[in-house]
C-alpha cells in the first residue's frame, strides 16, 4: 500500500477520533442540561404545588371560581393591607 494510502486513512481515523470526542462532549453537555432542566422542573412543580395549596385558602373568585390567580393576587393584597391597618 502507498504511503499516501496509509496517510490519508489515518488522517480520516484521526479526524472520526476527533468527531466522536466531539460528540461525546456534546452528548455530556446536553444530560447535564436535561439534569438541570429535571431540577427546574422539580422547582417549577414545588412552586405550582404552593399555589394551589395557597389558592385553596383564598375565598373564591365570584366570576371564574377558586383557580382565578388575578382574583387571588388582589385578595392577597388586600388581607396585607388590612394587616398594616390592624397593626397600625
Ligand atoms: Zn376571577
């Protein structure tokens, strides 16, 4: 076989090394963004769990029922008020 030959195929070996390097890299960086992803997943799912629990002690929204957050936000915001006014 020519020398050539044998050259060129270890340069494309080389160069499927270097692709497979790559692509493990690749592949490491993208579970460790699928980890993080799971663990705002959890955050976000904790956060929903919250609100809803928190949502069941709010008087209902007269127009769209217990899960209306707008509805919430105001009674909120009204209760810390009249907390500021009882506490003088
Ligand atoms: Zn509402």
């Amino acid at each position: 076989m020519a020398v050539e030959k044998i050259e060129d195929m270890q340069s494309e070996q080389f160069d499927l090394i270097n692709l497979l390097i790559y692509k493990e890299k690749k592949i490491d960086r993208l579970k460790q963004r699928n980890g993080e992803l799971e663990a705002e997943l959890k955050v976000a799912d904790k956060l929903l769990e919250t609100r809803n629990e928190l949502l069941k002690f709010i008087p209902a929204c007269e127009a769209h029922g217990d899960q209306c957050v707008p509805h919430a936000l105001e009674w909120i915001s009204k209760v810390k008020t009249l907390a500021k006014i009882i506490a003088g």
